[in-house]
C-alpha cells in the first residue's frame, strides 16, 4: 500500500499541524454553534440589497417579492437547498424583512407530533412565515398533516381513538412555509411538488467572500488588510459562515498575539495554529482524505466504510466534510464508492496510489 514518506508528512505537518482530531471538533464546521447564532444575528443581512452573492437567487427573489406586494398575497411556499452556511436562514428572514410580516422558526427534528404542528400554525397571521430548518426530517406523520395546510390553509385534526374517532377541521390564515434542507434528496416527492419556488444556494468565488469579511469587519469594527480578507476568503470553503467564524478566529489572534490589525502575515499564522491550509481543508478533512488513501488505497470506498474506520456517523462525513471535497475537486463519487483524486494526493503529499503502482507491473 502507497504511504507517504516520513518526510512529506512531516512537511504537512509543518504546515498545518497533526491530522488527527474528532469530526465534532471539526475546526470550520458549516453546522452553526452557539456563538454563531449570536454573532450572526448582528451580522446578517435585514434586506435584500445587502444580501451579497447567489446573483440568480436574489434576481429571481426579487421578482417574486415584488409581484406577492403588488397582488397583496403571501409569497409563495419556498424551499431553500444547499450544503450548509449558505445563507438559506438569513434569506428567510430578509423574505419576512421585506414582506413586513412576522416569522416563525423551527426544525424538522422539533416538530415530532402533529400536535406540535397544528400549535404552530394556527398562532400564524396572515401573511406570516413558518421557516422550517431541516424540513428533510420531518417525520412522515407530520408531513401527512402539512400537506392541506400548504394547498388549502386547513388542518384536519383527529380526536379520540376507535368509535369515538372524530375529526376537527381548523381554517388556518394564508401563510408562507419556507423549508430549508441540506439534502433534498431526501425530501418526499408529495412534498417537495407543493413548494412553488426553489432556490440552491451554490458555493460562494473569493470575490463575493471578500465582501462579506469586509462588511462583517466594519461591523465588529475590526482593521484588516486587502491581503488578510484575500486570504481568509481562500480558505473558508465557500461559505459566509465559515468566513465570519474564521475572522472571529485571527481576530482574537491578532488581539493576544499582535497589535490588533489582521494583516496577511498574522492571517497566516492564526490559520496555521488553527490547523487550515491553503485549501481551506482543516485537521478532519485530511484525516478522510488520509483514511481513504491509507486504509482503502485511495479507494473506491463506500460511505459506511469511510465512516467506520473514522469512528464517525456516514451522515456527518456526508454533510459537513464531502461537500467541499467534491467542490475542489479533491473527491469523486462513483457507482463503488468515493475515490481520490490525483490532486488530493498531490496536494497531501502522497506518493503514487497502489492502483498505478500496480499498473507498472503489468
């Protein structure tokens, strides 16, 4: 089996620091944290026009915005896809911003009875958003009770049980549903033909990035350098939450270690402690990268396999972790499983694969 040489790992090393840490502590995340949800509150955006980056989307939006106004209707039932940190929960409440209606949020997970469900809708306005996070796991039960909701504005809801069954209809007030998923594979087809706009959010350029860090430092009144902002947007993954969360990161850095301004030296040396490379990959990242290629020789490997050896949940690797692989190019999926890339291998410092080694001796 293909290993890389004491000495490239040892520059790896050098560079970025040990591979070894637990997905949960996963350095760059996409998943939101409880400093998150606090900080990005002040951060994100309350308009429209402010909203930087997903071009399509906010040009599509905007029409449908306008045309809800002018018809005096609630905005069409909307789902929002894309892999985490995008922006999905910052649309939703702009949609609610502009509209000038109230929004309510929760999660799939949440609601787990069709009580829970009916609470919540009938406190709902006219006009009123219900923003659901993760609408992918919403149980079959729930969704059973959210379709005429979604058509029609009403609720049949079921009393006793046997004989004494009867069933009570609630008129519900004409409302918005917005559901964001991380997977809308795994959204049932009933559901997902009742939404009338879908929007993914794609990966955001460096361009775009560098406006968000620049916006987000004026706001937490943080100096920082063309070269800095330049750099951390390289390595933050294409996701505005992760670009916030990493200036927070050489903030404090610079703070404790400097005189308070991010410049590009200090950028460099706050994502080097933290274990980031120039491809934005942290710790977690090369220890897949270094699972496949160690143990399953640069594969094709499926998921589970992946995930038992790491000692990890399939799912977790498939949210936070293979998404921006495959973006970069650093990961495929085949009909076998995933598999490496050259410049996966390249990039890590790995020698040849077993596959081309084997290839020389044929």
């Amino acid at each position: 089996m293909a290993k890389r040489s004491g000495r490239e790992k040892a520059d790896i090393e050098q560079e970025v620091g040990p591979v070894k840490m637990p997905l949960r502590e996963k350095a760059i995340a996409s998943q939101e944290t409880e400093e998150d949800v606090i900080l990005n509150i002040s951060l994100r955006p309350s308009k429209l026009k402010d909203f930087i980056g997903q071009k399509g989307v906010v040009d599509n939006l905007k029409v449908s915005l306008e045309a809800a106004r002018k018809r005096g209707e609630p905005v069409e039932h909307t789902l929002l896809s894309g892999p985490p940190g995008l922006g999905k929960t910052s649309l939703a409440n702009i949609i609610a911003h502009e509209m000038g209606t109230r929004i309510t949020t929760t999660s799939g997970p949440a609601i787990s009875r069709p009580g829970d469900l009916v609470g919540i809708l009938t406190n709902l306005e006219e006009g009123d958003i219900l923003f659901i996070d993760e609408i992918h796991r919403l149980s079959r039960t729930v969704e059973e009770y959210i379709y005429p909701a979604m058509e029609n504005y009403e609720i049949d809801v079921i009393m006793d049980k046997g004989p004494y069954a009867k069933t009570y209809k609630f008129n519900l007030k004409p409302f918005t549903l917005i559901g964001a998923t991380t997977r809308a594979g795994l959204l049932t087809a009933p559901m997902r033909s009742r939404f009338g706009i879908f929007y993914h959010l794609e990966f955001y350029d460096i361009e775009d990035l560098m406006k968000i860090i620049n916006r987000s430092a004026r706001i937490l009144n943080i100096p920082i350098e063309k070269a800095a902002a330049e750099e951390i947007s390289r390595r933050s993954r294409g996701s505005p939450r992760v670009v916030n969360r990493l200036l927070r990161r050489v903030r404090d850095w610079v703070q404790v270690k400097r005189d308070g301004k991010i410049t590009a030296e200090a950028t460099e040396e706050a994502l080097k402690s933290h274990g980031i490379d120039r491809m934005g990959l942290d710790n977690v990242d090369r220890k897949v990268i270094s699972v496949i290629h160690e143990s399953f020789g640069d594969g094709p490997v499926g998921i589970e396999s992946i995930a038992a050896t790491m000692n990890e949940e399939s799912d977790t690797i498939v949210d936070i972790v293979e998404p921006f692989l495959l973006k970069i190019g650093f990961l495929k999926r085949t009909p076998r499983g995933r598999e490496l890339t050259k410049s996966a291998c390249e990039h890590m410092g790995f020698s040849r694969s077993v596959k081309e080694s084997q290839k020389d001796m044929f």
